[in-house]
C-alpha cells in the first residue's frame, strides 16, 4: 500500500510523520502530487493507495474535491491538515486510534 500526499512543496516533514506511522497502516511507499498543474486535478487515485493526507493550504478546491470523491468511493482513508507537521501527526494518530477500533 502507499500514501498520497496532496499539495505543498515541501513535504519532508509530513513524509516523516507518515513514515512514523507507516508499519501501522501497512504503508510501503509515499507518492506525492503538489497540486500546481490543472492536469493535476483530473488524475485518479492508484488502487494500492491506502492512506491520502491532503494539505489543505497548497491545493485547489477542484483538486480536493476530486481527490476526496474518489478515497470516499475507494474506502480510503483521508487526513486533511494545514501545511504542519505537529497537525499531521496529531491527525494520523487519531486515525491509527479510529484504524486499531475497527
């Protein structure tokens, strides 16, 4: 499976919290599209995507919009934060404790 970080530029730090993280989601691999070409927000979801993390601050609503239709049809879990690494982490722990109830 892999991760999908949508939006920002640079993205190391949010790339390090999903790492922390990886082994409890079964995460493998992270892709990442920053959301700058128009192209960027007609592109699908791969089937072995099993996480996406959208930084709301550096993408467009068409691109949300596109990307959260397709995890919800997917049954893939989405995490949307602000471009912070703390609130990334706060908000993969809250889905690893929702993920670990289920």
């Amino acid at each position: 499976m892999q991760a999908v970080i949508v939006g920002a530029d640079r993205i190391e730090a949010v790339r390090n919290e999903i790492l922390r993280v990886a082994d409890q989601f079964g995460i493998k691999g992270i892709d990442h599209w920053t959301g700058r070409k128009a192209s960027e927000s007609r592109r699908q979801l791969s089937h072995r995507t099993g996480l996406v993390v959208f930084m709301c601050d550096r993408a467009s609503h068409m691109l949300m919009r596109n990307v959260r239709k397709q995890a919800e049809e997917l049954g893939i879990p989405m995490v949307f934060c602000r471009h912070s690494a703390t609130e990334v982490r706060a908000r993969l722990d809250r889905l690893g404790q929702e993920f670990l109830l289920q």
